[in-house]
C-alpha cells in the first residue's frame, strides 16, 4: 500500500511540475518561482533523482 501511495504522489508532483513548466514568465514571477527552482525540484525530490519532466 505504501508503494501505490508514493507513486499516486509522485505522479500528482509530476503534473504540477509540469503545469508550472507552461506558466509565462509573469505568471511565475506572481507565484514568486522561478525556471531553475522548476527544473530542479522537478528532478529531485527528498534527495531521489526522477526522470526529467
């Protein structure tokens, strides 16, 4: 049961990554994110490397 936890929350940050990745510039500029915080956090989480976004 804990594997299909981490995986169903591994795939809800996968989708928010990805929805921050097609923001504008301003709109993550209101959010106060940048382009490099997506791409890294989209690669790493607690230390664990996943595949790119």
């Amino acid at each position: 049961m804990a594997g299909r936890a981490w995986i169903r929350q591994w795939r809800d940050n996968r989708r928010a990554w990805r929805q921050l990745a097609v923001m504008s510039e301003r709109e993550l500029q209101d959010i106060s994110v940048c382009r490099v915080d997506i791409a890294h956090h989209g690669r790493c989480d607690n230390g664990r490397l996943y595949w790119p976004p």
